[in-house]
C-alpha cells in the first residue's frame, strides 16, 4: 500500500472516528436501521448500497456504508451502534416531507458469513429486513483472493492459499460463536471456499430472523438485468419505486482463473451447490459441477 493510499486511509479513519463520536452525543434519540445489506463480499454489495444511497427515501450511515457491530464491533455497546444512525427527528422530518415511509440502513458484508451475526441480529432488531446477494462462488473466491492480495493480507499463491484454508479456519467459528470479542483476521480473509457455501450461511438468517424478511439475489441477474433488480429490492423495502442507476463498485481483477484451478474448486462447491439450489427451489445463474 502506498504512502499516499495510508494516509488517505488514516485520514478518513480519523473522519469516521469523529463522525461517531459526535453522533454518541445524543445516540439515545437516534433510530436502529431497518434493513441491512449482509454481503456476501465482492458480490455487489457496495454496489447496492451506492444505488440505494440515491433513493430519497432511504438514509444509510455517514461516511461508511456499514457500522460492522454484529460481526467486528459487537463488544461496544448498543449506543455506540445508534451513534451511526439518522436521529428519530431526522428521519421523521424526512418522512413528513416526503410523505411516504424512509427506510434507514447499512452495509456490511462480513454480516453474511459471521456464524454468530444473524443471533445477534434477531437479539436486537428482530423485526429487521436482510439482502443478500450471491455469486458464482468461484468467481467470488478468486475476487476475493486478488482483493485480499491487494490489500496486503494475503501473501500465498492462489493454490497454496486454497490448500490452507481448512488449517487457517480451524476453530474460528466456534470462537467466534463464543465470545463476542473474538476476531479471526483468518476467518475474515482466507475464507475463499468457506464464504462460498451459501446454502448454510442462508439457513441461519432464515432460521433467525425468518424466511420472509431475506432478500435473496444474485450478482449475475443483478448486474444484467439491473432495473428488474433494483426493483425487488424497492418493493422487498417497501418503500417508492423510482428509477435507480447500478454502477459496478470494486471491479473484480482483470486476471482469469485457470482452468484447473476452476475445475477443483466447482468440485469443492458441489455439495454446497446442490444444497443452494433445494433451498432457494431454483437454478443456479452459474455452472455447477454437475452441468459441466
């Protein structure tokens, strides 16, 4: 990372560090969001959250997409999470002026494949509506893999990488189920195959929080057929229908995965596909072992 990159990075950690503090001032009067965008990462999720910003309807945290309580920060208090948010005022002003419903929101991707958020969601916002989005987990790996190299927290070749896995993730989730606390850097970027396992980390939010209030999607209907997207997520937040343009945030690295290393991972993915598809009572926008 760049000297320049650092200090832009410093400087906007100091903003959002103020920006908090100052809303912890009056934190009690500020509202809890009513949706959350839970990842999964690098499936488009900044993307929607960009798109979603647009809405007049909708107020989302400021200077970050996310507050990321439930997954990193849980061991801060319930107030610190409030400080994030629109006061009741605001967002009540906003409403009146509008005359319709506002929807408050945030964006956190690690919420999706944390085993212990979508508890700790349902503790706190029970009534709380859920977007996930989903892509080729293939795909999403080796994005995720080039994205973890960029930001300096991955220094394996993408094979060594995927072979260590399994040894890297051992144990996290347990811990991290365990103490609110625990954070696993391992957990957090190495979980290329890990985060790919949809079927499982979708159960628990239907478990939690109910099947109704998770919004699923995938990346590849949303980025192709934009408009028809954008438009269940409007109707799924039950707020106005207007015309919203998706823009690609983080575009996904250039470089294409080798067919090898493409051929194992759609077999590691078999099982975990096959159990996406009986879940979701749908296809699959992506091939899967069994198509090929």
């Amino acid at each position: 990372m760049s000297t320049k990159s650092v200090a832009q990075r410093a400087a906007w950690r100091w903003a959002l560090s103020a920006s908090t503090a100052f809303g912890r001032l009056g934190a009690r009067h500020r509202v809890l969001p009513n949706f959350l965008i839970i990842g999964g990462q690098r499936c488009g999720t900044t993307s929607v959250a960009s798109s979603l910003k647009e809405h007049p309807n909708i107020m989302f945290p400021r200077l970050a997409k996310g507050a990321h309580y439930f997954d990193t920060a849980y061991d801060r208090s319930p107030l610190w999470y409030r400080s994030h948010f629109p006061t009741s005022r605001a967002r009540g002003e906003l409403a009146a002026r509008l005359g319709e419903s506002v929807g408050v929101g945030e964006a956190s991707p690690y919420y999706l494949f944390h085993p212990a958020v979508p508890g700790r969601i349902a503790a706190t916002i029970p009534d709380v509506r859920v977007i996930a989005i989903l892509r080729d987990p293939v795909k999403r790996a080796w994005s995720q893999y080039h994205h973890e190299c960029t930001k300096g927290f991955e220094n394996l070749d993408f094979g060594k990488a995927i072979a260590c896995e399994e040894d890297r993730l051992s144990g996290a989730a347990a811990h991290l189920m365990t103490d609110p606390s625990a954070e696993s850097l391992d957990h957090q970027h190495h979980s290329y195959v890990a985060r790919g396992r949809y079927a499982e980390q979708l159960t628990r939010y239907f478990d939690a929080l109910g099947r109704d209030r998770v919004h699923v999607l995938f990346s590849e209907e949303l980025f192709t057929e934009p408009t028809k997207s954008m438009d269940d997520i409007q109707r799924f937040l039950e707020i106005p229908n207007i015309e919203l343009n998706l823009k690609r945030e983080n575009p996904s690295d250039s470089e294409r995965i080798s067919d090898s290393a493409e051929a194992d991972l759609r077999t590691r993915f078999t099982d975990s596909d096959a159990a996406l598809m009986q879940l979701l009572g749908r296809s699959l926008p992506w091939p899967t072992a069994a198509t090929r």
